[in-house]
C-alpha cells in the first residue's frame, strides 16, 4: 500500500480489509468466474448509505447493489440499470426476502434468474417483466448536447443519469445516487492475424444454409444473392481491453484493469 496515495494493488489473492470508519471491502471468487470486489458498512452512519447492504463490484464494471428492502440494483457501464425485485431460485420464488437470507440462498444456487424485474436502457426505453410477462413503460426523456471543440457529448436522461462520452470512446456515467463509472479504451497496437483464411468454398458453404445464395452473375435476378468471385484477403483483428473505474463518495474507488486482469483499491479520505 502506497501511504501517499491510499491505494492496494489486488492480484491472484484473497483479500480483507477492514477501515476505522467500519468499511469492509473482500476480493472474492465464485465458480471459477472473474474475481469481485466486496464493501460494505458494518455501522451505518454519515459514512454509509442507509438503504444498502453492501455493494458488488464486478469485473465487467458493473455494480450490485444489495438493498434493505430485498432488491438489487444493477448499474451497468453503458447507464442502463435494472431493478430485480423477485427471484427464482431453484424452482422456488424469493420475493422481499430479508437480505442476508437471500444472498446465502444465491450462493448455494446455480440456477437463478429474476422474475420479476425492471429495465431501464440508455436510450430512455423502460420496461418491466412480470412473471414471465414484459410490460412497456413511459421512457424517459434525453437531452444531448454536443460540444465540438472538445469533441464531447452530454447526454442527460429523465431519471437523472448524467453521461459524457468523449474522443476516443471514454465514456463517463453519473448516476443518480452518486455512483460513477468510468469506461476507457485498451487498445493493442499490434494487429492479431487469425489462422482462419477465408477461400471462396468456405463462404458459400457457411452461407449455404442461409437465405443468401452463391451467384457468378449479375445480382439482378436474385436481390438477396451474394456475388463471390475475387479471391478473400487475409484477415487482421485488433484487440481491445475494456477498462473501468467505479466511484461512489461513501466506498472505497475500485480500478479493473481488462488486460492485467488485476483490480486497484483506492481508499476514502
């Protein structure tokens, strides 16, 4: 831990922290997938939000909120969020469970899936699923504003969600409980060449069973032909990282890191 900047730099290990002021933040693993970033409040206080358990920081950036009332909060990267308000776990439904009851449920599960939920999506679209049944809602409003020299846009949703995405696809999200998060860009200058060469038999065969057809001629008889002829160039992919920052005044900020895999912690003040 560097003293200066208050930051932990997380690895292949399993890590507890506690702080002075009752903040508890755990790296965990679960089923082989992408480690997790835990914090919760142990006291609630000026310190703490009074209607959340604890948070989940997941390694695709999103952030699960755990809250009093049984729901969870799902914010994603990209400003959607869903509300999941009843589960079904095991072929049991659980709805306004008492939180730490349902968490210990969810662990010992490995079939859950929300039942009852809703969806708020980046365009302002909002819907909600009902028992198995998806009911439209009124979307909310969007407001954009492009300011070109910065080459920035601001888009601003009914619900209060504040989003800025600038040159060269940073993309920053600021939601309406304080929470932010941050989306940059890794990009691996080197092209990666794919073994896989395309030949002029191996399109047709993987359109054969399609509505697309192999035509020598002219594409007049057929609108939906596909004319193959000229020999394929050989492929080159760029790769790219995804990388996140996850803010909130009353937790410690977490940093994921797509390409090293690893996770920084830093600190509250």
């Amino acid at each position: 831990m560097e003293d200066d900047l208050k930051c932990v730099q997380v690895c292949g290990f399993d890590m507890s922290l506690s702080l002075p002021s009752g903040l508890c933040i755990e790296r965990k693993v679960l089923h082989g997938c992408p480690f997790y970033i835990k914090q919760k409040h142990i006291s609630k206080g000026k310190n703490s939000v009074i209607d959340e358990e604890f948070r989940l920081y997941l390694f695709n950036g999103n952030i699960l909120k755990f809250m009093t009332n049984g729901e969870i909060i799902i914010l994603c990267p990209n400003s959607t969020v869903y509300i999941c308000k009843k589960f079904e776990l095991s072929e049991k439904s659980v709805e306004n469970e008492n939180t730490e009851n349902l968490k210990d449920k969810m662990r010992d599960s490995n079939n859950i899936s929300a039942t009852n939920y809703t969806t708020l999506l980046p365009s302002g679209k909002h819907c909600e699923k009902i028992n198995g049944n998806f009911h439209e809602l009124p979307s909310l409003v969007l407001r954009y504003t492009t300011d070109l020299e910065v080459e920035k846009v601001y888009i601003t949703r009914g619900d209060g969600t504040c989003s800025v995405l600038q040159c060269g696809g940073h993309l920053v999200v600021n939601f309406p409980d304080k929470s932010c998060i941050s989306t940059t860009l890794n990009l691996i200058e080197e092209d990666f060449l794919s073994d896989l060469v395309w030949e002029e038999g191996d399109v047709a065969t993987y359109f054969s069973n399609s509505d697309i057809s192999e035509n020598y001629g002219s594409s007049e008889e057929n609108g939906s032909s596909i004319i193959i002829g000229e020999p394929v160039v050989e492929e080159a992919y760029v790769v790219i990282y995804l990388n996140y920052q996850m803010e909130h005044p009353h937790y410690a900020s977490i940093y994921f890191d797509g390409l090293n895999e690893s996770a920084t912690i830093t600190l509250p003040q």
